[in-house]
C-alpha cells in the first residue's frame, strides 16, 4: 500500500478495558508482563498519572470521546441503568464525540467494538464481526460460542461464591445473588462475542487493509481483561491443588494482559507491513483500572482506589513526539480530546470541553496543568473523590455508601489517605486528619457547583437550540415559556404551517413549579429556565406561568449570560 502522504498522521486509539496502570512493564511491572506495550512506550510519551473520571465504561469511555466529564456530557449511569434523563441530558448538552469531529475533518472513522448507542456516533464503520465464509461460521456457533458462554457463566458463578461468602445466607443477599446471576448471564452473552482479543486486532487488520485516499481514525475496544478474563490456557497458570478460587482469577487477569499485549503486537506488525507506522498516532489507554483483591472488592472496579481509577497513557508518534519521555503531572481521560484537536488543529472553543491540551506537558513548556484529579462512582455504590500528588479524600454523597455486591461499606462514609506514606490507600485518617479532610471537601463542592453550572448553562443553550430546531421556540416568548405547536394533530399531514398555540402544562407539573418557586428551590433564574426547557422537551407541553418577579429575575439572568438583548 502506498505510504500516507497526509500532513495529520492516522490515529490509532485502543482502549483496554479494566487494564491497571500497574501490571504493565512500563509501568512498574515486570518487563515480560507487556513487551509490545513497552516497546511503544520506549518509544513515545508515557503519562505516569492519569485518573479517570468514572470507573464504569459507559461514564468514562463517554468522556475520553468527548473532553467532557460525565457529569457535564450527561452519562452518569452505566449499562442498564443509562436512563432516558441521561440520553436527554446528552443529546441537549450537544456533546461532540472524537469520531465526529474527526469525521468532519476528513477522517475515514472506523470502530471494532459491540457498546453501540451514542458511540457509534461519527463512525463510517462500527462493528465486531470478522468476515467468516459459511464454514467457520457453523463452527462458531455450532461449537465455539456455546463453550465460550458456559465457561464464562461458571467463571461468574465463582465471583458470586466468593461474593456470597462476605454478604452472608440472609434473605436480602440471597434474593440479591440471583438477580446477580440473571445479570452476568445476560452480560456474559454479549461479552462472549467480542472478548477475544485475537478477533478485534483479525478485523483491524481488516480495516487498515482497505483502499483508501483519506487518513483513518480507527478506535479498538479490548475486552479480555475485563471479569471473567479472557486468555488462552498457555497465557495463564494452570489450577493446582493449593490455588485458590482467588489465585486463580489474578493469574487469569495477568494472562489476560499478556494476551492482549501479544495482539497489540500483531497491530503493530500489520502497521509496519503496510507501512503506516511512520505516519500514525498510536494511543494507548484504558477506561478504568480494576481491584483484583485489594480492599475487599474482589475482581470488579468498583471503589474510587488507585488500582481502579489509575489508569495507563502512552501516545506514539515520533514525527510530533520525541521520545522516550515521562510526563509526571496529574492528568484525566478528559485532557485527551483537546490535546489531538491541538495537534491537528482543529479550533474546539465551543466544544465545551473541560479537559485541556497536553502539548505543553509533551513540548516540555509545563509541567502540570491541574493539581487534582476528581472522580465518581454509582453503578455498585455511591462516591465520589478528589485526589492531589498528596491526598485522596472520598465521600459518599448518600451518607452511607453501601456497595451493592456485598452489602458492606468500603472504607467508610469519609476516607482521607495521605498517598506519599500510605499509596495503598490502607489507612484512613479522616478523623484525625478533619482539617485536610474539610479542605479537600470543601475543594470537591466547588468544582461540583462550577460543574453543574457548567451542565446547566450549556442544558439552556442546547434547548433552546432543539427547540428553534423543532419549531417550537418563539425568542419573544422565550421568557413567558411559550412554544409553537401544531393546532391540531389532525391536520397536520394537510398543512405544514404551525400556529401560535398556548397549552398548558399538566396540572402536576403546574402545581410542583408552583411549589418549586414558593419554597425557593430555584436558586438562579438560570434554574428556573432550565427546568422550563426540561418539561418542554419532555413532551408536547408549550406554557409555563410565572409570576412577575420571577420573570424579572429570568430576564436579569438571560442578559448576563447573553441568551437575550
């Protein structure tokens, strides 16, 4: 294939799911543990702290794609939980993906991945399938795919033992075990088809191989490190008599790293075949971390601890980077998205990103660009922490922080660890430590309230962008909450004129604004609108009534924040 002649290099993001920053050569490991990765490593720029923003996939994949926190790009839940108010939230936030900016940008957008939803979004190609011929298909099936979901099925029936062990026989935990099993069942059925790492680096090499003119953006999703651990037998060792339930999955996740690094190579090779690998960026990271004994969470990532949101960086292109070079600044999945807008300049100012670039920190022009690192939880239980080069303070928002899987608390409602004598995180010293402990908290309030001011604000410009889009926005009446409206249903197959129409809202959501602006719950006129868009696109309701001081006080903000003359 001819050599890319494209001034902006190809730009290769793989993404593996559940891998520890730790259990890398490059990173404190054992060399043998991940050749090929430290290779690419030796070769560019290694991140040595870089945090994610949330430590489930939907929340923090959703970030590195987008620049965004998950608490400004709107998915704050995760797999089942995703909640119609989240896909609302992303879709009035606006939020841009890598893989659509990049696409408009005249980047061929590739995927090999099975999450679907938002992130196929920008994607000419998303999937997860290779090209099989009617034989290897029948074997599939036939043979390969059942052992593959029985194996994984009794791999999760061990967790659930191991988990059973801490809940206890009580009517509670056992009702909460099946609905567990019910679960990895399911999940373990779509997992099994996309968790071999053999298979996306097959259909990658796929994609690279096509015919092309432009530059391609191919983003890579590797499952296998992720429960129940996917490798070969000969990547892992054997059972013996003395391991352990627990032994044995730790020796199953290293294999697993071995194994996905041994593909990461093949990459490679397919890359130096087709001679793309002098004019492509090669990033590597994943999207959490995972606890494998520590803390008492066994083989998930729940808990906001360093083994589960420390999570690897590594970029690889030597006509931009020179390397080998450590950057020792606190970073977060967040800084990523900026920082190839940056290099392939591409203006990104009304993105609303919350990242920023890292090509001061790669031209050696700083060397920090944050001096906390802020992260959440909610799939299993409720935290939320902040993490300097010094401290780590974790609370739990609901008073309690119950974890979900074995119904006990992690750490406590309040933990603070002072990481350069104690970077296992083993010893809590809020209680004695209650100044540094307020700080930190303190610190953590004023970024959620500049956060969700952010979210608020960038919820009004989205709505009233979808709600010109629909139709249903007059600026005259933006204050008064008036929207067009179709007069009639009926007609409006006859006529595509919309007419000026005032419906009222129903009258429980009438009586809860009411209650609302009685008990002061809306701080800031900018509240008071944002719930009006909310309601607006929520259904076909067109008029909100206010009283005049609240109207006054809507106007006063809107002019602030130049949403009105």
């Amino acid at each position: 294939m001819e050599k890319n002649k494209h001034r902006y290099p190809n730009i290769i993001l793989i993404v593996v799911d559940a891998l520890r920053a730790r259990n890398l050569g490059c990173y404190g490991r054992d060399r043998d543990s991940s050749p090929n990765i430290d290779k690419i490593a030796d070769k560019g720029v290694l991140f040595e702290n870089v945090y994610c923003s949330w430590n489930t996939t939907d929340q923090s994949l959703t970030a590195i794609l987008s620049g965004r926190y998950p608490r400004t790009h709107g998915i704050v839940h995760h797999g089942y939980k995703v909640k119609p108010e989240d896909l609302n939230a992303f879709e009035t936030l606006n939020v841009r993906l890598l893989s659509q900016v990049l696409q408009e940008n005249g980047y061929e957008t590739l995927a090999v991945d099975w999450m679907a939803r938002w992130f196929k979004r920008g994607f000419d190609y998303y999937g997860y399938t290779p090209k099989r011929n009617l034989l290897r298909k029948l074997i599939y099936y036939i043979f390969t795919l059942p052992y593959v979901h029985l194996k994984y099925i009794v791999a999760h029936l061990g967790l659930l033992r191991i988990y059973s062990k801490k809940r206890g026989f009580t009517a509670p935990a056992l009702w909460k075990g099946l609905k567990d099993i019910f679960r990895t069942f399911l999940f373990s059925f779509k997992l099994a088809r996309i968790q071999d790492a053999r298979l996306v680096t097959e259909l990658a090499k796929e994609l690279i191989k096509r015919p092309r003119k432009e530059n391609f953006f191919l983003f890579l999703h590797y499952w296998d490190t992720h429960t129940p651990y996917n490798c070969p037998r000969n990547f892992f060792e054997k059972k013996k008599r003395h391991m352990t339930s627990k032994e044995v999955f730790i020796s199953k996740y290293n294999g697993a790293v071995r194994y996905v690094d041994q593909q990461i190579g093949r990459l490679f090779d397919v890359l130096r075949e087709e001679r793309f690998l002098e004019d492509t960026l090669i990033i590597i990271t994943s999207d959490h971390g995972e606890s494998l004994i520590e803390h008492d969470i066994f083989f998930d990532h729940h808990g906001l601890y360093d083994v589960t949101t420390h999570v690897p960086l590594i970029l690889n292109y030597p006509k931009a980077f020179s390397g080998p070079r450590r950057v020792k600044g606190l970073i977060q999945h967040i800084d990523l998205a900026p920082t190839l807008y940056e290099l392939l300049n591409i203006k990104y100012k009304d993105y609303g990103l919350d990242g920023a670039s890292l090509m001061p920190l790669i031209r050696g022009k700083k060397t920090e660009i944050r001096h906390y690192a802020f992260n959440e939880e909610s799939y299993v239980q409720r935290k939320i922490g902040i993490r300097t080069k010094k401290f780590k303070y974790i609370f739990s928002p609901d008073g309690v922080g119950m974890c979900n899987y074995c119904q006990q608390v992690h750490g406590g409602e309040k933990e603070l660890y002072n990481l350069e004598v104690d970077p296992e995180e083993k010893v809590n010293i809020a209680v004695e430590s209650k100044i540094i402990a307020d700080e930190m908290k303190k610190e953590l309030n004023d970024l959620i309230k500049s956060l969700n001011s952010k979210k608020q604000k960038d919820f009004i410009k989205g709505g009233i962008f979808r709600l010109r889009k629909r139709g249903r926005l007059d600026d005259d009446n933006l204050v008064k909450g008036e929207f067009s409206d179709m007069k009639n249903e009926k007609n409006e197959k006859q006529s595509t004129k919309k007419e000026k129409v005032t419906l009222e809202l129903p009258e429980g959501i009438m009586k809860e604004i009411k209650r609302r602006i009685e008990d002061t719950e809306f701080q800031s006129g900018e509240e008071y609108l944002s719930y009006i868009i909310h309601e607006a696109l929520k259904g076909s309701s067109s008029r909100i009534v206010q009283n005049s001081k609240e109207e006054k006080k809507i106007k006063k903000k809107l002019r602030s924040l130049g949403y009105m003359d």
